[in-house]
C-alpha cells in the first residue's frame, strides 16, 4: 500500500497514498527551473504539507490551494501568516513540533530542523523550520527532514518513528553537505535514502556523488535512490 513520492526538484514531492490521497510536500512549482513542465501546473490536492517559509518550499502554496481548496498545514507560525495571505479558513491546520495530525488516516508529525524561515520580500517571521514525517494508512513513515543542519537528535527521530524512507537535504551552503548529511544517515539509522535540495540552483555544490562516497566512507550501507526531477519511489 505505501505510497508512491514523484519528485518535482529542490525540495518538492507529489504523494499519492495506498489509500487515494494526494499531497504536496513544500510546492514549488512554477519558478522551480527544474520542475518537468509536465508538473508545473498545480494538481489537485487533499493535503499540502510545509516544512517553512522560504520561498522556494511555499511559492505556490497558494496556487495549488486555489485549484482545489485543501487542508494545508506546518508549523503554527508559518500557517498563520500564509492563511491571512491565501484564506485558507478552516482548511489552516496549525501544528507545533512534535505534534501530530492525523488527516483521514494519514499522519503528519512535526520534527526540528536547524535552518530559516522569513516569508516573502518583508521576511515576515513564520515560526521555526521543521521536518516532516508522514505515516500513511499502511504504518508505512516517509521522514522528509526540510532545510537543516545536521543534529545530534536525529537520533530520536529514529527511536520515535523509524521511518522506512528518508529524504535529506545535501546541496551545502544553505543546508547540509555530504558530509553532514553522511553523518545524518548513520544517526538515523536510515534504510533507504532520498537526496534532496540539491543539482538545481547554482550556489548549491553539493552533490549525490560526493554524498554517496561520504555515506561510504562511514561504512554505511543504506538504498541510495537518487531521484531526476520526474522520477518517482515506492514506500
């Protein structure tokens, strides 16, 4: 049952459940120079799901939620801000870190993630980032850990959820690098892997080759699935 995660680039994932739910991770759609042109064009949705407030996880938030009004949720701060932008009205979905929601057999947990946040030219204030794990109707977790550093607790995320797939970010600079995001793989103790937010905008160096050597490097042994824009994987 699972579901099955098509990658759109950056940091962007279509989810479409076992159960016949459709959600969006982080939408960036439009301005994403590396998004299939295919899937440029927002589809309709149940869920929208939001790790912060950078521009290139939450600009086309509104879009999507325009073709076909959905529940759309993140952290507290982040939500609030964008529902008195897009009147999301009852359909905002508040969270806090570590809480969960549970969407109609589908479960959204907030995680930590060391990063940013500010929101549009004003750089509004939109809480503290997060990472996402999702549990779908089957029990299967996809933990999708947002823009961050590397940090000792992935450890609990670990312990608390044992996800069955993992998508870290590797770019460098503005997030891990391979060699930090190695190091996130063994606190984890990930299974399957996901490179993301990476290969789609010049400043970001890192790349999957340089992260799978680090993950060798550590003696680690997980399914590296390393995703074109397009490209899709089971869970």
């Amino acid at each position: 049952m699972g579901a099955t995660l098509t990658f759109l680039g950056q940091s962007t994932f279509l989810v479409r459940t076992g159960g016949g739910k459709t959600i969006y991770i982080d939408p960036w759609l439009e301005k994403n120079p590396v998004c299939p042109a295919r899937l440029k064009e927002p589809q309709r949705a149940d869920l929208i799901c939001l790790t912060h407030g950078h521009w290139d996880h939450v600009g086309d938030v509104i879009p999507v939620f325009r073709k076909n009004p959905c529940k759309v949720t993140g952290h507290m701060d982040l939500i609030r801000v964008l529902n008195a932008e897009g009147n999301f009205g009852d359909l905002a979905v508040p969270m806090g870190k570590d809480g969960t929601v549970d969407f109609g057999g589908v479960q959204v947990t907030l995680t930590h993630a060391f990063h940013g946040g500010a929101y549009g030219p004003e750089f509004r204030y939109t809480g503290e980032p997060c990472g996402l794990v999702l549990t779908f109707e089957d029990g299967k977790r996809v933990y999708h850990a947002g823009d961050t550093a590397v940090f000792g607790d992935m450890r609990l995320i670990a312990d608390l959820y044992e996800p069955d797939l993992c998508c870290l970010p590797i770019g460098d600079r503005a997030t891990m690098g391979p060699r930090q995001a190695a190091l996130a793989v063994e606190l984890l103790r990930a299974r399957r892997v996901v490179p993301i937010h990476h290969s789609s905008l010049p400043h970001l160096t890192g790349t999957p080759e340089a992260f799978i050597a680090e993950v060798k490097k550590r003696g680690l042994s997980p399914e590296i699935i390393v995703l074109k824009p397009g490209e899709a994987v089971e869970v």
